[in-house]
C-alpha cells in the first residue's frame, strides 16, 4: 500500500535546512539585534536584487505591505480600488484596512484578472488596480497598466503567490510602482512564521513605508504621523536569508513537478491543467487543475492516500463581506465557475516523481470509471 502523500509537507522541507537554519538564528542571538537589525537589512538587499528593483522593505506579513502600499500612495476613505474576486480574502481586507472600498473584476480562464473586465469596473471613484499574481503565475501586467494608465490610476502588484515569477523575462513586483509580497510559511519562499516585503524603485515610497511601518517615527524622539508597526524581525530575516539561498532549486523543482503533471493527465479531456504561454515564467505556488467532478475527485483522492486543497472555494463577493458590498451570484461569472472546478494538487519540491505517478494514477483511475 503506498504511504500517505499530503498536500503540505514543511516538516519534510525543513530538514534538510535545519542546520544552516539554526546556524543562523544563532547568529542573531548573538547578535542581539532582534528588530530592524543587520539580517533584515541584508535580506531587504537581496529580495530587491531578486526582484530587480532598487529598494526592498520588510514587513511583518503581505497584507500590512499592501495595507503600506495603499496609504503610502495616499488612498483611503471614499476612494475605490479594484482587485480579483477569486484571490485569497487579504487580496481585497487590505483595500478595507486602508480605509478604502474593495471593488470586483472577473477573471479569464487563467485565473488572473481580465483587463477588459477591469476597465468596465472604472468609476469615478477609482484609484488603483491590485492585480494578483494567482497561483504563481503572471497576470497581464501590460494591459493592465496600458488600462490604469489610460486612465490616471494606481498599480499595486499582490505578488503573494509569486516570488520569482516573471513575465517577458521581468520578475513579478517590478512591473508597477509596488510590488507586495507574502512570507507566510506556505509561501515558495517562506518564513518560521508570518512576514511580508515590499519592492519598489520609487525613492519616496521607500522612505515613506519605512516610516510607515514604525510607528511614523524617524527615530525614538520624533513622530511625523500616526502609524502603525510592522517590522520584518532579524530572526525571521536571518531564516528567510538561508531559503533564499535555495529559492532557484525550489523553483526548479516545482516547475519541474508541474510539468511531470501536465505530462501524465495531458489525456485526460475531464481536466484541464495550467498553461504556461510564450513568455510567462510560472513558479507554481499552487498546482491547480479545473476538473469535472471536482468534489468526488477529491473525496476519491483523499481516500486513495492523496492530499488536496481548494484554492479558493468561495470567491469573496460571495463571502458576508461581498454581500455587503451589494454582490449576489452571477456577478463574476468566470470566477464562480472556475470556483465550482478548481483542485490544487501537491506540487511542493520534496514530492518524488513516484508521488508524482501516484497522484497522477489515481486522478486518471478516477476518470475511467466516473
């Protein structure tokens, strides 16, 4: 009987970092430099060296680097920013932290959002476009600029999913003015805990969210406005630092398991699998097919030994909070159709490519005979 495969494995992915992990928060205890200290400044440097952009600015998770992002370009109350309806929930809770109101574009077929959709979106009261990187794969950063510029507006890129990605042979995050990024511990490259960054080549939004980020403090006798905190720490900089150092691999192997995927269930007409067009780079943060049954193929699935995850069942119109925005079914129509079909699939680096076979056996057994 084969052994159990779950969806997440960090147990798995840490041992063979363990070491150089401990080697490294030693470091900082020595150091005592706990907040703000010399590891989170290096790491600060290497994530923009990553990115290919000039300044990179640790926070303590994603959403507080897009929550920065909104403040720091001004927006706020009685403004609208429009987002995906299909992202994680902090995608569109950041627009409402900001004090602003999130608004919807549907999505196309890759699950990114539709440029053509977003301009339809475009009110008045519009300020800024938050494009999401889904899954690990570029969003249409082109036309969406084309369309934000057409129109006098903002772009922040919510590249939570997507350290690495790059489009046209340009990483995620560099494409607009800003470009936030998660740390959570299910992220690519991920931190013992939470923490966010954010990228920009701006001088002035640099400045302006590394006083955001403390208290609006220049230094401990002055504040020049009200803020909040959220401080990337020296512990999670110093574990984060090790990680980055193994991030080409990670990426390496995830791409390659995407493709081992595409290969075995390129038969399969139940299912359809990521595309990668011409031109993206896709770091496959997720593995998510679309699947006729998708609920019995997962129960079938999970009884066969495989893990999987929804990403996400309920698209955020529909959630309490889209309700009162004035959302009801129907609204986006791609997005809950896609909603009704989506199942991510293991995909993390440790998976042998007999794992890989096994998933891939047990979807295909699926099929013949439902």
């Amino acid at each position: 009987m084969n052994a159990r495969i779950p969806y997440v494995n960090l147990a798995g992915q840490h041992q063979p970092l363990r070491e150089e992990i401990l080697q490294a928060v030693g470091g900082v205890l020595d150091s005592g430099q706990f907040i703000l200290g010399e590891e989170t400044g290096r790491f600060e440097q290497e994530f923009a060296a990553l990115c290919g952009v000039r300044h990179a600015i640790g926070v303590n998770s994603g959403t507080d680097a897009l929550v920065l992002a909104l403040r720091c370009l001004g927006i706020g109350p009685g403004d609208e920013v429009i987002t995906a309806p299909n992202s994680y929930l902090a995608s569109a809770s950041c627009i409402a932290l900001a004090g602003a109101i999130p608004r919807f574009a549907d999505v196309r077929s890759d699950m990114n959002l539709d440029p053509a959709a977003v301009a339809r979106a475009i009110t008045p009261r519009t300020r800024a476009i938050i494009p999401v990187h889904l899954t690990g794969k570029p969003a249409a950063m082109p036309e969406l600029l084309a369309v934000a510029q057409q129109h006098g507006l903002e772009v922040i890129e919510d590249a939570a999913q997507a350290v690495g990605a790059k489009l046209d042979g340009r990483p995620v995050g560099s494409w607009a003015r800003i470009g936030c990024f998660s740390l959570h511990p299910l992220k690519n490259l991920n931190a013992c805990g939470d923490g966010g960054v954010l990228v920009t080549d701006d001088d002035g939004v640099c400045e302006r969210v590394k006083l955001l980020r403390n208290h609006g403090q220049p230094n401990r006798n002055d504040c020049l406005e009200f803020s909040m905190v959220s401080r990337l720490d020296s512990v999670q900089a110093a574990i984060l630092r090790v990680k980055l150092r193994h991030l080409e691999q990670i990426t390496v192997r995830r791409r390659a398991n995407a493709e081992h995927y595409r290969r075995r269930l390129a038969g399969c007409a139940r299912l359809r699998c990521p595309a990668e067009p011409r031109g993206e780079f896709c770091v496959y943060h997720t593995f998510v097919i679309q699947a006729d049954k998708r609920d019995e193929l997962a129960r079938y699935l999970d009884e066969h030994g495989i893990g999987t995850a929804i990403h996400y069942p309920t698209p955020i119109h529909l959630m309490t909070v889209g309700r009162m925005l004035g959302h009801q079914p129907g609204d986006f129509p791609e997005t809950e159709r896609q909603a009704e079909r989506i199942l991510s699939l293991p995909i993390y680096p440790e998976l042998t490519p007999a794992q890989l076979d096994q998933v891939a056996d047990a979807i295909l057994d699926f099929y013949r005979t439902n």
